[in-house]
C-alpha cells in the first residue's frame, strides 16, 4: 500500500492524542507518536490491520480532500 506512510503517522497521532498523560508529558508523548509510527512502518501488515477500524477507518485521506 503506497499511502503506508501517511496511515502510520495518522493512526499514531490518534493513539497518541488519546493517550491521558499527553497534556502533563509532552515530551513523552512526541516520544511515544514517534516510536509508533517507526514500529507501524516496519510492520506494514500490521499496521494495514488497524485501516478500516475504529482507531482509523480506510477513506480517512479521501475525507480531508
């Protein structure tokens, strides 16, 4: 999937947004978005898993247009 780029660094801004501790730790949770996306792009076919769920769903990009 080309767009395996653009979904990673989305699905790991929305865990990241959601994670409790992002107003009180910052840094942390630049931290954790980082890691994420790093781990979703060596992963791909995990990361395809998660488009179309909850935590992403698959015409994310064609509703920002």
């Amino acid at each position: 999937m080309s767009n395996i780029r653009n979904y990673a660094k989305a699905i790991a801004l929305r865990i990241t947004d959601e994670w409790s501790g992002k107003q009180e730790f910052p840094e942390d949770a630049f931290l954790l978005k980082e890691i994420l996306t790093e781990l979703l792009l060596q992963n791909p076919e995990k990361c395809q898993k998660l488009i179309g769920t909850g935590i992403i769903e698959e015409n994310y990009f064609d509703e920002l247009k």
